[in-house]
C-alpha cells in the first residue's frame, strides 16, 4: 500500500513538472507569432475605435490540454482578446495556428490629447490546473486615427419655421370682369356704376404699387373669325383706356407711365364656354352633353359654331350662357404694402417690454421680427412672446429652436447647457401637440445630437424624413443632418447616400444657404471617404468643395487644407503635406491645428514634413 501512494505522488510530481514546461516552450515561441492589425494606426468609427487583430501562432504551440489568449489594451484599459484553444487546433504540433477577430473599444477624448500604442499581451495556460504564464508587453498598432472628429455630428443643423411673412416683395393679383353687349366693345355707363365698377374705381383710387396689368379680351362663339378676333382685342383695349382715364383722375401722374399693360385677345377657344357649362343652371345634363360633343369633336370653330346654332335650345344658350362669355378680365399684378423692418423690429422690442400691444404686429411679423436681431437672447425674447401671444406650433418650435442655439453657446455637458435643451424639448414637444411638423423633428434631433445621443436624434430625423418637404433649404439640412448622425453611428456608406442628396436649388439667398449646406455635405462626405479609405473620393470632394465656395466667403477654412494635408499623407506626398499645413496652420478652425498635426496618427510618418510646416 505505501509503494502505491509513493507512486501516486511520483505521478502528481511529474504531472506538475510537465506543467510547467509547456507553458515556457509557449512562451518562447510565442515570439514566433505574428499579429497583424488592420488598420493601423487603429480607427474612429462611430462612438468606437475599430480594429481588426489576424493572428497566426508557430507550429507547436498549442501542446494539447492548453490554451493561448491574446490580451489587447490601450492605455491600460482592456481591448478585447483572442483566444486559440488547442482542441481547436489537433494539427498544431505540424501546422501554425490562425484566428482573426475583430474588436472595438469605446472611444474617448484622451485618444486624441494622449495618443498611446495599442499593445498585447499573450497568456499561455493549461486548461485543467489554470496554471498560466504572460508573456512580455509588446506594441502591435499607433494609436487611434481620430479623423471622424471633423464631422461635428454635434452641432447638426437647427432651424425655424417659416412665419408666415416676409421682408422680401410680394405682389397679389385682383381681377375683375366687365361685361359688353353683343357684337360690341363698348363699355356701358352701367357696368362703371355697378358693383364691380365701383370696386374697380376705389381700387385704382388707392394707388396700389402696381407692377402690371393683364388683360383678356374674349368673345361668344357666334359671327366670323374676322370679326371676333377683332372685336376680341378692341374689349381689351377699351379696358386700358378705361383703367388709364381713372389712374389720370385719381393723379397718378408719371406712375401711370410704369405700369404696363398686356392686352390677350382670346379668339375661338372652346374653354370659356366648358367653363360657363358647368357653372350654368339654365341647361339640362343632356343639353350640356350634346354641347359637349359638338365643341369636343371634329370640324373648324365656325362649323362647330354652326352645330351649335341647330339646336333646339339654342335661344337658351345665347340668352342664359353667351353674354357671361362676352367680357374683359382684368387682372392687376400689385405689390403687397409692408412695415420697414426697422420699424417691425421696434414694435417688437416693444411687444416684449410691454410697451405695445400684441396685436400691433400680425403673427407672422412677430416670429419674422426675431430674424431681424443677431442677439440670440433678444430672439428668444421675441419668440417667448410669440409663445404667449398666439401659442402656434410655428411659436413654440421657434421658441424651442433658440433655446438649441443658446445651448450650443454654453460649455459642453454643463448644468446650463442641458436646461436650455430640457427647456428646448419642451417646447418642441408641443408644438408637435398642437401640428406634427418636420421643423420640430429635425430641432428635437439637434437638441439629442448635442448630448452625444446619436441613435435618438437618427429616430427624430426619421420622422422628419417621414413628414417630408418641398422646402429644398430644409430637406438639404434634413439630407445633412442625416449623413453627420449616420457617420457619428458608423454608418459611412448610409452616410454617403444622405449627403449625396444636397443639391444647390434656388436663386439669391436661398442658393446662398443651399450651397454652403453643400459644402458642408461635402467636407462630411470627404470625412466618410477617408474613415473608408477612398482617398480618391475624398479629395474629389474638396476639389468640388474649392469649385462651389464663393469669393465672398473666402479665406477657405483651415480645416479644409487640413484635410487636403491628409490625402496628401495617404498618397506619399510630403511636399505637398507641408504646404497645405501651412496653409491650415494660417486659416479659420474650431481646432487647433498645430496642435492636432502634432499628435495625428495620419501624419505619423511625416514627421519632419508636419516641423517644416509649423516653422
């Protein structure tokens, strides 16, 4: 019995000594091992960093009833592992070992100001007793590219409705009819005393601006072609004779001389009379039909005239329906009288001291008074008496709107800055109560996007998307917005698609808008290109960003040579690097960009190039 339990404890012994010798056969060949991570430097993509680890292990290196695990980290904190089993591998004593994974760690800030290496270290283990041994540290990848940062998925787009009213000019159209006997264009003393020649007389009496008048001279469809067509332009042109002895009673002197006048013959045209069919009483559903076919079939104006004129009820239609067809309409093109804006903007100002009443401005003067001020404070004021004197959806999304602008002016993450977006979405949120509208959606998302909450503001952009517009200035920023959330998310080729979208529509200042949304559609296009590694793309998208920016908004941006620098990085060209640092180093940037060179991974080979630029 005791030879057995000295024989027993020979065996555990042994056991133990082979234990141990595996794990440091392990770990000299481990040094053998080849790991490969792509991409290197590792990559911003989304709220992660990014990487792919391939890994292959030596031949013999997983003896059986062991295990090997790869420990990645960055910065000291843990960045996922790779573990080869051997049961996973029973050809590992003749053939090398392969895995690949791919991993991902949060992103953070430090990343940027304190660039590390991503190292690993292996750890070599018997599976049954747990015994295990690491080997040393050692870096495998630079540190993180953060070049998605430019996109500023923060600070997407906020915007406010339309109020209703406008600063720019307007015209409105007033149209009236005179009516003349048959055959004649003579404009009778009772049609200049009834009504409608009442209104006509006190309309030219106000002195309306008036930027053009139309008139249409028209006939009933019996008598010749000849006679009608002339007698067709003679209303017209009794009407403009008419209109210019009234402009020369009510002394509009050398006014009168401005306003032109378009005189339309309308001659054997079928509509007038479908028109007064449909409108007339005096005629059965039959007799309609039957006048239908005739003017709707075959043969010239005068025999279809001719048809007409054979009907049993034809005394009908030249006393009931023919008279309504012998007219002149005339159609004034004024302009619509508004307040100065100096004196909108006054009256506002004095709406919110309670130096005047609401309703000395209309609503829409009211919410268009806040575009008149650049103090956002002042805006919000204006807007927050909109919200108590009329309470539209229009009021309460504006209000909510500056309460965004506002918290984009204070620190990140601060007390003040999220009660301004609390106090924001409160506001928003009943305005969609009182009308869902695209405006509040696309403001909620703004307001999510400044917390950093990406996946809630891409929910709001998808409702707004859902609502849609036939605003291109609103649907370009809706296009925008979307592709910057899409890129915060890692969504780069959704991306794309969305900021593919921005066209530049529209004349004067809506072009304005238009393009520069384009620019910025492309400079966050130009992002998602080099995340994807398209340099070629990417700089086309600059190149398109240099050919669209107008004069007047030049310098070009530091940030846009930045990453003119960086293609230049991607593609081996040091000079080139150099210069367009310069030139970044020397413009317009919310970053500083001597300070980012310094540290970028991108130029992390140029070392030299990114010292000659900062000189």
């Amino acid at each position: 019995m005791k030879n057995i339990n000295i024989l027993k404890i020979s065996l555990v012994v042994l056991v133990l000594i082979s234990g141990c010798n595996p794990l440091k056969k392990m770990i000299q060949l481990s040094e053998q091992q080849q790991i490969n991570v792509n991409p290197d430097p590792i990559l911003m993509k989304g709220g992660n960093v990014v990487f792919n680890v391939e890994t292959t292990l030596p031949v013999g290196m997983l003896p059986k009833g062991t295990s090997y695990t790869l420990n990645f980290e960055y910065d000291g904190k843990d960045a996922g592992s790779l573990e080869f089993k051997a049961s996973d591998y029973p050809n590992s004593s003749s053939t090398v070992s392969k895995a690949s994974k791919s991993l991902s760690i949060p992103f953070d800030n430090s990343m940027v100001d304190n660039p590390q290496k991503l190292s690993v270290i292996g750890n070599a283990k018997v599976v049954t007793t747990g015994k295990n041994l690491d080997t040393e540290s050692s870096n495998v990848a630079d540190g993180v590219n953060s070049t998605q940062r430019f996109n500023q998925a923060q600070n997407i787009g906020a915007i406010r409705s339309y109020p209703g009213y406008t600063d720019a000019e307007e015209t409105e159209v007033t149209t009236l009819d005179f009516y003349f006997n048959q055959g004649s264009s003579y404009l009778r003393g009772s049609e200049k005393k009834s009504d409608r020649g009442e209104q006509f007389s006190a309309f030219v009496a106000e002195k309306n601006i008036t930027k053009g008048v139309n008139i249409t001279g028209a006939h009933s469809p019996e008598g010749s072609t000849k006679v009608n067509e002339s007698l067709a332009g003679r209303r017209a042109s009794t009407i403009e004779k008419y209109y210019r002895t009234q402009m020369d009673k009510y002394d509009y002197k050398d006014d009168a001389n401005e306003i032109s006048f378009d005189l339309v013959p309308v001659v054997e045209n079928w509509n007038a009379l479908r028109r007064a069919l449909r409108a007339s009483n005096s005629l059965t559903s039959d007799q309609r039909s039957q006048i239908g076919a005739i003017i709707n079939g075959g043969g010239s104006f005068v025999d279809k005239e001719k048809s007409l004129s054979k009907l049993s009820f034809y005394n009908t239609l030249m006393k009931e329906v023919y008279p309504d067809l012998r007219t002149a309409r005339t159609e004034v093109t004024t302009v619509i009288e508004k307040k100065p804006n100096n004196e909108i903007l006054a009256i506002a100002q004095n709406i919110v001291s309670g130096e005047a009443s609401s309703e000395a401005l209309s609503h829409g003067e009211l919410l268009f008074s806040a575009t008149l001020t650049p103090d956002l404070k002042e805006k919000a004021a204006i807007y927050g008496a909109a919200v108590k004197w009329g309470g539209t959806w229009k009021a309460h999304n504006d209000f909510g709107m500056i309460h965004v602008q506002l918290a984009k002016e204070e620190e990140e993450g601060s007390e003040a800055q999220l009660k301004l977006l609390e106090d924001a979405e409160t506001q928003l949120n009943i305005s969609l109560n009182k009308e869902e509208n695209i405006e509040a959606y696309m403001n909620l998302a703004s307001s999510s996007a400044l917390k950093y909450d990406f996946n809630t503001a891409s929910e709001y952009l998808t409702k707004a998307e859902n609502i849609g517009t036939d605003v291109s200035i609103v649907q370009n920023i809706l296009y925008n917005s979307q592709g910057a959330v899409a890129i915060a998310l890692g969504n780069h080729e959704a991306a794309l698609e969305y900021l593919n979208k921005v066209d530049i529509k529209g004349e004067g200042q809506m072009k304005n808008w238009n393009t520069w949304i384009k620019i910025w559609s492309l400079f966050r296009s130009t992002i998602a290109n080099l995340v994807l590694d398209d340099v070629n793309s990417a700089r086309g998208n600059l190149d398109m960003i240099a050919s669209v920016l107008p004069e007047s908004w030049s310098p070009v941006p530091g940030d846009w040579y930045y990453l003119v620098a960086i293609c230049d990085a991607r593609e081996g060209k040091s000079e080139s690097l150099t210069d367009n640092l310069r030139k970044a180093f020397a413009g317009e940037s919310d970053y500083d960009l001597k300070n980012k060179a310094a540290l970028d991974v991108e130029f992390i080979n140029y070392s030299d190039a990114v010292k000659a630029a900062m000189n």
